[in-house]
C-alpha cells in the first residue's frame, strides 16, 4: 500500500515483477537499472543463488516527479519464480500497489504461465486483495525466440478475463517494451491513487494492441477460470 | 491491522520525537520504522536515503523469511532480531502486526542498551501509528498527475 510522507514530501508504490521461473523478471529490472538515469535511480540489489536464479528478491528503488511537490518512489521487486518459493512470493506482494505479470512466450512454457498466473491470484487473494482491482498489466516476453507462441493465444490463455489488460509485447534481454510495460503499470497505479477511474487518453498506449477477434485455431484454455 | 496510508507533518514529528529520544539514549546510529512490506515510515538518525530503501526493504524480507523458521520451533515469530557485523550491527525488533523497528548502531553502544530501549520505544510508536490508523486521512493536498511516462531511458 502506497505511504504518503508530508513531511518529507514522499510518495512511495511497490510495484512486482511476478511470473514463472526463467520469464525474465529479473532481466527486465537489469535493463531499467542499465538504462535509467543514475540520479533517478538506487542499486540493484539481487539475492540470487550461485546459479543466478533469485533466490529470495530483486529489489530495484527508482524515483521519479510525476506529482507536483512530492518526489514519488517506486520501489521495484521480482520474485523467485519457482515453485517451491511460494511463501517467499507472498512475503514480496506484500503492500504491493502494482504488478507486472511476465509471462514466456515459449509454447513449452504456457501451462507454467497459466500455474504462476493461478498462484498470483491466490497470493493477492490472501491478502484480501483481488486479482481484478490491482494496478496490472501483462508482458510477454522472449517474442525474439523461435518457438513462440502467437500473442493471440496468450490473449485467450492469460488475459481471458472480462476486465482486459493492457498486454506488451516484450524482449527483455534488448529491452523492447520494457520501459512501456513499467509505464503503463505506473500510470495505472498513479491514477487509482489520485482516483481516477480511468487512465486518459493522453496516456501513450502499449505498442502492440490487444487483439480482440477470436483466435483462428481455437486453442482451448489451460485452465478455462483463468 | 491495516498500513498507514498516510502521514501528516504532525504524525512525522511525533514519530520523530521518539525515535530520537531512542537514538539519544542508545547512542545508535540510525532507527527506521518500516512497514513489512519494506516501505519506509518513518527514520531518524544519518544516513544516505537510497540506502535507508534498500535496508527497509531487506529488513522486511527478513523478518519475513524469519517468522517461518520461528514457526517450526511453534513461535508465532521471534519478535526481535540482531544481525552482528565487526563494527556496525543492526537490530530489528516487531512493533505491531504490521510494522518493525531497525536499528543501526556501532561501537558506541551495546546491543543489550539498544535492546532495552527499543521495547519502550516500539511501544510508544506503536500507540502512535495505532492512533493514526484510527482517524481520518488527511485529503490528499497534491496535484493532479502526470499523464506523460513516468520513465525514460537515457
């Protein structure tokens, strides 16, 4: 949950990276650290394991002036993607005010999406949070990979639900998308705090528009409640 | 047990006041106030504020990560932690449901004194945050957002 300091004039917004193991969280928070001016932004901190798989979080503060008097801290964390780290994912979401849902976009890899996309509706869900109100947006990563499956597919998989997400096309190892997938999720957020229904126009629209007609081959859903 | 939401430069002197009571008695270094989902509340004392973030948000994840081993041992969780370095240490000890208390302190004090204190002092802020929870927020006195990215690159 956000915190609003007056007296330091400070917003601050947790948002997480959530996904299945090896989707790309965490090279999604290596890029904006890379690339995000050294001013606006702290370390990257990342407890991983010998084998560079996080092992507890990656943690990433930036900051950024988007309302007027008030320095605003977004506070950006990953998770561990594997499954046994449940306890640990719910210990991230925590306070959380948004996430972004990074699925792979490797055929082999859709029931892990649909599995991790499960787990992070119970998470919330055990927090008293629902899946339907949090700030979220979706990013299919690893779209350079051969294997990939279609962006309709994943609409139908991940993004089935009667309130439809904003959805990017990503490659986080070159860093397409990823800006606009953090903005999206951040402008979302800003506009429920100052409670605003709905994000204006003027917000720039992810590059890859949501596909609405019907996928041509009809895959069935993994899971038809997702 | 709900977050605070918000603080009022009222609330943050308040919290101010016992927090550099605490320092003064202890002779530590630096208190931080922190919600466990690592988001900071409140802090006192020196230091450089991109790594009073970071050390928040380790610290909860912590004590997080801590409660499940208290639990196989049939804690709840272990109210307080200490984290021994050669010259600077830090302990962290739970305030309410929802918030913990740091300490960075080094050879100056000991960690009995910071131990001793930080009960009183985690107590006393503990009311506090428990009052503030109860009243109304203050209407948010900011201007409206920014409707252009939030981020660029270089």
């Amino acid at each position: 949950m956000s915190i609003i300091n007056y007296a330091s004039r400070e917003i601050q917004f947790k948002i997480v990276y959530y996904g299945p193991a090896l989707c790309g969280k965490t090279t999604n928070l290596q890029y904006i650290h890379q690339r995000i001016n050294a001013q606006n932004r702290g370390e990257l901190i990342s407890l991983a394991t010998s084998a560079d798989r996080t092992l507890f979080f990656d943690f990433l503060p930036l900051n950024a002036v988007v309302i007027k008097g008030f320095v605003t801290k977004f506070q950006l964390y990953t998770v561990p993607g594997q499954v046994i780290y449940n306890a640990t994912r719910q210990l991230v979401l925590r306070s959380v005010d948004g996430v972004v849902f990074v699925a792979d976009s490797q055929w082999e890899k859709m029931e892990e999406n649909v599995e991790s996309f499960k787990n992070l509706a119970d998470n919330l869900a055990a927090q008293n949070m629902s899946i339907d109100e949090v700030p979220l947006v979706l990013e299919y990563n690893k779209r350079d990979l051969p294997n990939v499956a279609p962006v309709t597919y994943l609409e139908y998989v991940l993004n089935n639900r009667k309130k439809r997400l904003q959805s990017f096309e990503v490659i986080s190892s070159t860093g397409q998308n990823v800006f606009a997938t953090l903005n999206a999720v951040s402008q979302i957020l800003l506009h429920k705090f100052s409670n605003q229904d709905e994000v204006p126009q003027t917000v720039p629209q992810p590059r890859v528009a949501i596909p609405v007609e019907a996928p041509t081959a009809q895959p069935q859903p993994i899971d038809a409640e997702v | 047990m709900s977050s605070v939401p918000a603080l009022t430069i009222e609330d943050v002197a308040r919290l101010d006041g016992v927090l550099e009571a605490f320092l003064n008695k202890t002779e530590a270094e630096m208190t931080v106030v922190i919600d466990r989902g690592g988001n900071v509340i409140s802090q006192f004392g020196q230091m450089d504020s991109t790594d009073v973030t970071v050390i928040a948000a380790l610290a909860a994840g912590s004590f997080g990560a801590t409660r499940e081993l208290a639990r196989r041992i049939g804690e709840m969780e272990f109210n307080a932690l200490y984290h021994q370095g050669n010259g600077s240490h830090i302990f962290m000890n739970s305030v309410d449901e929802d918030t913990i208390m740091i300490t960075v302190f080094g050879s100056r004090t000991t960690v009995g004194l910071v131990r001793f204190y930080s009960s009183s002092a985690a107590q006393r802020v503990a009311e506090i945050l428990e009052s503030l929870r109860q009243k109304k927020p203050p209407k948010l006195a900011v201007a409206p957002v920014s409707t252009g990215p939030v981020f660029a690159t270089r």
